[in-house]
C-alpha cells in the first residue's frame, strides 16, 4: 500500500472525504431550486425571480429585479411558476435599455405611448428608429439568420422573446438575449449603430439594427480562438447553451460573422495617426533586435574608426546585424474557394501576410528552376515543386528573428505548390527590409542554405520586385539541429559555432512558433481566403506581443546564462592559450581572419576547421602546446637521476614501479576473464603469476641494500588497488577457488609506502625525491597513453566503426575499439595509483594541483573526432589533461593533432573578443552609440 504523508494528499484522498458529503451538497442543491422562504431581498414582498448572475442568486419582485438589472441587463434570471423556477428573461420585467444619454431615458422620449409591456403584438411599425429610415429589416434577417415572418410559437420557459420587430438581439459571454431598445431621440441624436457602439455594442448592420454583439463577447472569444483554438461555429453553439440547455436550436441568431471586423478595429492604427503606413506596420516585432531609428541609432560612417578604436574590436558590426531564421509549414493548408472575386480584404500586407497583389505578380514573373539537392536528400529541396490538389495554399512559409523568435512583419507568404525557392526569396527580402535601414550585416539561418544561398542573389536581380542592399552582407546558416542531417562538409561551413558573433541563437525557433499556429490552421482551412490570412495574422500578433511581455524576464535569465558561460569559456580559451606557441597563434589567428572574410564568397573557406583523417597529411591546425609545458616521462626522470649521482637507488626503484604496473595489468585481465575461464587462460594466468612472483623476490632481496634486513615477510602488505575500467570493460570477478595465490596485489615496500619517518631512520631520505620525480614521469607516460588511446579511438570510431558495411566488419571494427579500451583502462589505473603515491610522497600541494584527479567521464572519446555533425557537441569542454604535452605526441601523432584541436575548435572560431560580443548581442543589450559596451559586458 502507498502511504502518503501528512502534508500530501492525492486526489483520492478528497474523494473518499466527499462521498460523505455527497447527500448533504445535494440537499443544498434541491432548496435553490425551490426555497422554503420566497422573499424579495430588498422590499420584502414576494419573490417571483431568481437572478443567476448576481452572487447567491437572490430572488427579486417585478419592480425590484427590474430597477436592479438596469446597469446588467445581460444577467440570466428565472421565474416562479408555483412549483418550480423556469427560464425567463429581464424584458419580460419591463426592462428598457436606453442609449444616447449614458444609459438614462432619452427627454425626447414619448413614454405616454410606450409598448414595453405589448411586446408581442405583431406590428408593421418597423421604421420607428432614429437615423436613416430605409427598411434594413430583411437585410439584416439575412446576415444574422433570424427570420421573423411566422409567429411566436416558442414553448414556455425560454430565456428570449422570439419574432418581434421591436425588440433587439443581444448576444454576450452569458448567453443570447432580446431586450427593448430606446434610442436617442434628439434633434442631434446620432445614428443608431453608432449609438450601440457607444454603449459596448457591436451592431451587425447599420441602418436599422436587429442584432449586436457586445464588445465583452467579442474580445472573449478572440482569447478563446487564441488560447483554444475555438472556432466561431463552436463558441457560438457553447453560448446557445448557456442560453437554453433544453431549446439551443431554437435560439435566435444561428451565426457568428463579427469576429473579423472586430479584430480589423483591435489591429488598426488610431484616427488620425499614421495613418499612411507602410506595409507590417500594424504588426508588433521585437524589442530587442536592432531597428534603426526606433530603439537603436546607427553611428555615422565617419565615427566608425573611433567606435573601432575605443572598444578594441575589429568591426561594430556585430552590434547592428539582424539574425533571421526561415522556414516553411505544410500544416497551414488553404482550400479554393468558391468565389475569390467577391471576397473583401481588410487586413491585405498590413499586418504579417505579404501583400496579394505585388506577391502573385512576382511569382508570376519569377522562373521556377527545378533543383536537385547537391547534399543529402532534403525534402525542401526536392519536394519544392509538389502540388496538391483543392488546395490553394498548400502550406506558409516566414521568417522570424533567431535570438527572440519573433514573427517579422510581412514576410509570410503562402505555398501554391512545395517550398519553392521563389516563395522564401520573397519572404526574406521583405524580411530584411522591415525597419532594417542601414543595417549591414545579416545571419540568416535555413534548413537548406547550403543549396538555398547559392543563387539568392541572382534571384533578386533577375526579379523586378525583389530588392536587397548591395552592401548588406549575408551569412548563411543552417541550425544545429538540422545540420546534422547534411554532409560532414556542412557542419564547419554552415554552423553557428562557426559564425563569429553569431551567439547563442535558437535557430530552430520556428519550429516552436509552428505548434502555435498549428492549433488554429485546421480551423482557417476553409475560410476565405482574406479570412484566412487574417486569423493567421491576428494569431502572430498575438504571438510577438506574448514574447514582448515576457522579453525582459528571458533576456535576465539569458544574461545570466550568458556570463556563467563567458566565464567558463574564457578560463577554458585562457587555460589553453596559456600552453599555446605565441608563432602558432598568430598563424592560426590569419588562419581564422581570412576564412571569415571569404566564407560568404566560398563556403569551402571554412574547411580548415574540418577534420584530417590522412596519416602523414600536415593537417592545417596543430595543438598549441609550448616546450615550457613539456611533462618529463619515466625514462628522462631516470636519466637524469643517474647522470646527477650514480646511484642504482634509481634503477631499483624505477624496476618497483614496472612491477606495479606489470600487477595492474593482471589484475585487469583477471577482471576480464569472468568467472568461467577456460583451461588456457588459466594456464596463460599461472605462469603471469609464477613469473610476477619471481620478479617480486629478486626485487625484494636487490632491495636489503638500501633498505636493510628490517623489511621482512610479515610486512609485506596484501591491498587490493582500484581499477579505472571502462565500463563496456567491467565484467564479474574470477572464481575464488582459481586464485591459488594473488602476488597482483602484493604492496611492494617503497618510500611513498613506508613512509617519510621510516626512510628517514633507515638513512634513504634522498629516496624519496628519487620516487617522486620517478612517480611523476610514470604518471605522464600513463596520461600520454591516455591521449594516444583515445585519438586512436576516435579515428577507429570514424574511420572503421561507421563505415562497417557487414557484420563481420562490424565485429572486427569492435575488436579494435575494445583493445584500446583495455589500454586506456589499464593506464587510467597506473596514473591513478601513481597520484595517490605522489600525495604520500610530496608536501607541495603543486603536484596534486597539476595531477587532477581523472573521472571516468574525462575517459571518453571525442565525438567531434568520431563524428564532427553528432548533436550536442556545443557546450563540451576538454580534459584537464589535453593540455599537458608528454614525449611531445602533439608533434609525433597526426590523428593526436585533430582530436586535441577537434574539441577547441570553439575558442578558435571564437576568440576571447568574440564571445564578449556573443554576450552582448545575444541578450538584446541596449547598443552603446560612439562608446564602449557596457561595463557588465566589456
């Protein structure tokens, strides 16, 4: 059984303590139905209405509830019929809504005639209104689906009063009502729809209205398209049921037709100012990107050298470009529809959909090349051309800023057959026109730029209304998440961690934006065709101001994100430069300039970034290590212990440490064998056994000499020695009764074991030193087998493992990578055990902060090396030990060179100034005009 603490409760737990209750709750129910005591809850008399809207639904006499409801008429009450309380409505109490003075009775008004009370005589007397006298009645019975020519024959106890000319039709978030309207009857008395208007109504004809809709109803059914992705059909058959649960199909106005009129009047500029707008302009972007001349101002070309010079970087450009993803959307289809030339616009470029007009004649110009995609298959590309039939768009394509994924104003277009390269071209030129005067740099980022940006500029020549800056300068890009579905070669070339200034950009965005507008496309399939682009309009605009609202909350949390990152990457780049040869630099730092120029003229530019897999082949970038930073090895150690006195204390010890490292060995293997190892592997084991045990017994008696008689057997210590495995290497332990005897894990008595008193009173004081320096130089040749193992891992990785065509290769590209786990595992253990001496031996805590402790997660393979396009390679730092150089392997191993250079490459492409500009313009930070960037930043 679950038990669930004190202060936790599942819902369950409130089940079971409601089912007591059920009765009672019930029981309250059935008194509001029929209360014991029918009073008015202000004069006292008898209380013949309930009103549901008002709190605890009080009962009301005639006149009372009548008095209370001027101000809400749109409350729902019932009435007492002697056994039980059915449906009525407030006309039904004399109640008069009363327009043109406040809500308060017209003076003009002739009470003396009034007909409130004889609502339903059936009388001719329509043209009694205010305003233009034309009869509109039938007009306005055809657009609101009320028919008034039969009489009331409506059973009791319905909410509304059904075929009378003098009353009106109200439809509001609480159901659909019929109220007596009296209008202002003054000699100035304004016409009767804008009199409605004043009064929170939306009338749906002017002339003489029958039907309205009030503002409320309309705004909340707006959030509810929005948030729900409600259809008008279904919004307005929930509000039918409000009004009746028993009747809905009897209730009056059978359509919903406000929705676009009303969100034209939310979206459109006020009167008298601008406006004269140019297309998008009643569209909201976003607040932080660059938009000259609303919330940036672009330094003068003449003050740009000074700019140049005061903040140290090369160029401000990073300061001022825009960053734009695309993408295209096959959910959002059209149908035909079955009168386009009767179809009225009201929104037509203003807002984000593209002009019609300009848009058709450029496609109609525009010639439809058929590519084939010179990468690897991708579906924009070589489904560009598809069509669908009884479609008249068969998806939408835009574009939207990369680092807020905001929707750019009219820069959506539709598809009439596939992605077609015409269609993007005409979305990214108005794209980068859209408030972007003076602007000369842009990063554009396409699931297929590789085959996109190649003839991007051709296009806008050979088209009339296509325009681009000559001297806008545009990067492409294609985002992390679909790179790695193209050739290696796209990876280096079109990633943005190539990109300098490029930032923390979600190139993907649009995918996110997509499942917003995915809600409501099935709904705006059928719609007309202005209808449509209107609604996917008005759900945009809702988007960009969503993100608006939220933008200064994201952009902290971004910043703060942002300068953890600055700092780790700049302690890793710093840690690196630290150990790199100051000729190399500067070549490599000419090396990255000139790629950066020539990437948006040749792609291919990029390619020194890529990785060498030819042995012998001089590869284009080499680790940056300096002779300063060499790590001596065991035999330089030694060498130089004999040159300095002769002795053969180091030899002895230097034969202590083989031994400890043969014992390591075997005690790999033994893991290895499992517990049912076969008859030659036992006998293979005893004679490692015999031949370790024997090197053990002369290592001991060469050892009386420094030592003297006083190590015996009986200190001899048994420890078992903690092994680095792999953990595709761990297997189960060897069967006890195998082991006749364990010299693998005998301690063999040197000075880091016995200890600083011990050598002391045995007079080999300078032993202790001669192991250090020997424990260091094994513990580099152990980190420098490390390196080779696993550059040789991640080119078996690349270059046998992945291109395995069979089964048996497979398993013999397996084998491979299996051996040289078991090296790495083996080593790992040797530099492990050679740490924890080095701490024993050492009082200087400058080895153990050299010497780190090594995880096993410092133990795998470079994917950038075994696969340069795996995911999610962006925030992989290096090894602490990638950057010590043993037995100069940087300079002896080529594929050592890539894999070191592979995992860097970031702060190579990325330079220390270049990530302080990242930060910057990744968060949107205000851009400092004439002076340096901001101190949190620079």
């Amino acid at each position: 059984p679950v038990h669930h603490s004190a202060c936790f409760k599942s819902q369950n737990d409130y089940l079971r303590q409601w089912v007591p209750r059920t009765k009672e709750c019930l029981n309250i129910l059935l008194q509001w139905e029929a209360p014991a005591s029918r009073s008015c809850i202000i004069c006292g008399t008898d209380g013949v209405y309930k009103c549901h809207g008002c709190f605890g639904e009080p009962l009301f006499c005639t006149n009372c509830c009548r008095e209370e409801h001027c101000r809400l008429p749109f409350h729902r009450i019932s009435q007492w019929t002697g056994g039980f309380f059915e449906d009525s409505c407030l006309v039904k109490t004399g109640l008069v809504i009363s327009l043109g003075h406040s809500g308060n009775p017209c003076p003009c008004q002739d009470f003396d005639n009034d007909d409130t009370y004889n609502l339903f005589a059936d009388t001719e007397d329509a043209n009694d209104l205010p305003g233009p006298t034309a009869d509109a009645t039938e007009q306005d019975e055809q657009m609101t689906g009320e028919w008034t020519g039969i009489p009331n024959d409506l059973p009791t106890g319905v909410p509304f009063i059904k075929n009378s000319k003098k009353l009106t039709t109200i439809v509001d978030k609480s159901g659909i009502h019929t109220h007596k309207i009296n209008y202002c009857r003054c000699a100035d008395a304004l016409t009767t729809d804008v009199q409605l208007c004043q009064m929170g109504l939306f009338p749906v004809s002017f002339t003489q209205p029958k039907t309205a809709f009030t503002f409320d109803v309309l705004d909340d059914f707006l959030l509810d398209n929005l948030e729900c992705g409600t259809s008008a059909m279904n919004y307005y058959n929930k509000l039918r049921r409000m009004t009746t649960s028993v009747f809905p199909h009897l209730v009056p106005v059978r359509q919903f037709i406000e929705r676009r009129r009303w969100a034209n009047i939310l979206a459109g500029p006020l009167p008298g100012v601008n406006e004269d707008r140019k297309p998008g302009d009643l569209a909201l972007f976003c607040l932080a990107c660059p938009q000259p001349g609303i919330n940036v101002t672009l330094p003068p070309e003449d003050k740009q050298e000074e700019i140049n010079s005061e903040s140290e970087l090369p160029s401000p450009s990073w300061l001022y470009s825009r960053s734009l993803v695309m993408d295209g959307n096959f959910k959002a289809e059209h149908l035909y529809v079955v009168n386009p030339m009767d179809e009225v616009s009201l929104m037509d470029g203003r807002a984000f959909m593209v002009g019609d007009s300009t848009y058709k004649a450029h496609l109609t110009q525009a010639k439809d090349a058929v590519q084939r995609s010179e990468c690897n298959n991708h579906r924009a590309v070589n489904q560009a051309n598809a069509s669908r039939h009884r479609l008249e768009a068969t998806g939408i394509g835009s574009c939207a800023c990369a680092r807020h994924g905001c929707f750019v104003p009219h820069a959506m277009v539709d598809f009439q057959e596939g992605e077609r390269q015409m269609n993007m071209d005409y979305a990214l030129c108005k794209a980068l026109k859209h408030n972007a005067g003076g602007i000369q740099r842009a990063l554009t980022f396409y699931d297929v730029n590789c085959q996109y940006h190649k003839y991007l500029r051709d296009h806008v020549s050979d088209s009339p209304f296509l325009e681009l800056d000559q001297a806008l300068e545009i990067v492409p890009g294609i985002g992390l998440w679909h790179v790695h579905g193209h050739q290696d070669s796209c990876y280096v070339r079109y990633a943005s961690n190539f990109i300098t200034s490029a930032a923390r950009i979600d190139s993907e965005i649009m995918e996110t934006l997509w499942a917003l507008l995915n809600i409501i496309s099935p709904l705006a399939r059928g719609m007309g065709t202005p209808h449509w682009k209107e609604c996917l309009d008005y759900q945009m605009n809702d988007c960009n101001f969503m993100k608006m609202i939220r933008m200064s909350k994201a952009l902290c949390r971004k910043f703060r994100q942002a300068v953890k990152g600055v700092a780790e990457s700049t302690a890793a780049f710093q840690k690196l430069n630290e150990s790199a040869d100051a000729a190399k630099v500067i070549e490599w730092e000419e090396q990255e300039r000139l790629a950066q120029e020539h990437r948006t003229i040749n792609p291919k530019a990029m390619d020194i970034y890529e990785v060498q897999l030819h042995r012998g082949m001089q590869p284009y970038l080499i680790i940056f290590i300096t002779h300063s930073q060499l790590a001596p090895t065991r035999k330089e150690q030694k060498l130089q212990l004999l040159e300095a006195n002769g002795q053969r204390t180091a030899t002895w010890l230097a034969e202590g440490l083989s031994i400890e490292e043969a014992q390591l060995t075997l005690q790999m293997d033994l893991r290895r064998l499992g517990r049912h190892p076969t008859k030659s592997q036992q006998l293979d084991i005893a004679c490692r056994w015999e031949r370790l045990q024997g090197d053990i017994d002369w290592w001991l008696v060469q050892g009386l000499r420094f030592l003297d008689d006083r190590i015996g057997d009986g200190d001899i210590q048994v420890m078992e020695n903690e092994l680095s495995m792999l953990e595709e290497d761990q297997m189960d332990e060897t069967a006890e009764e195998f082991r006749l005897f364990e010299p693998e894990k005998m301690v063999l008595p040197m000075p880091s074991i016995l200890g600083p008193e011990w050598c002391a009173e045995l007079g080999t004081d300078d032993m202790i030193q001669h192991e250090l320096a020997l424990q260091e130089g094994q513990a580099n040749d152990a980190l420098h087998n490390i390196r080779v193992h696993l550059a040789d891992k991640a080119v078996i990785f690349r270059t046998t493992v992945k291109t395995a065509k069979s089964q048996a290769m497979s398993t013999r590209a397996w084998a491979q990578v299996h051996l040289v786990d078991r090296a790495v595992s083996i080593n790992a253990s040797i530099y492990s055990k050679c740490r924890t001496q080095l701490a024993n031996l050492s009082t200087n805590d400058k080895f153990l902060e050299r010497y780190l402790p090594l995880l096993k997660e410092h133990l795998k393979v470079s994917t950038a090396v075994a696969d340069p396009n795996a995911r999610g390679q962006r925030n992989n730092t290096l090894a602490w030990f990638w950057s010590m150089d043993v037995e100069g392997d940087s300079h002896n191993s080529d594929w050592l060179n890539e894999c070191e250079l592979i995992m860097p490459v970031g702060c190579m492409a990325l330079t220390l100034h270049s990530l302080l500009r990242a930060l910057a313009s990744c968060q949107g930070i205000k851009r400092p005009v004439g002076g340096r960037a901001p101190p949190s930043v620079a």
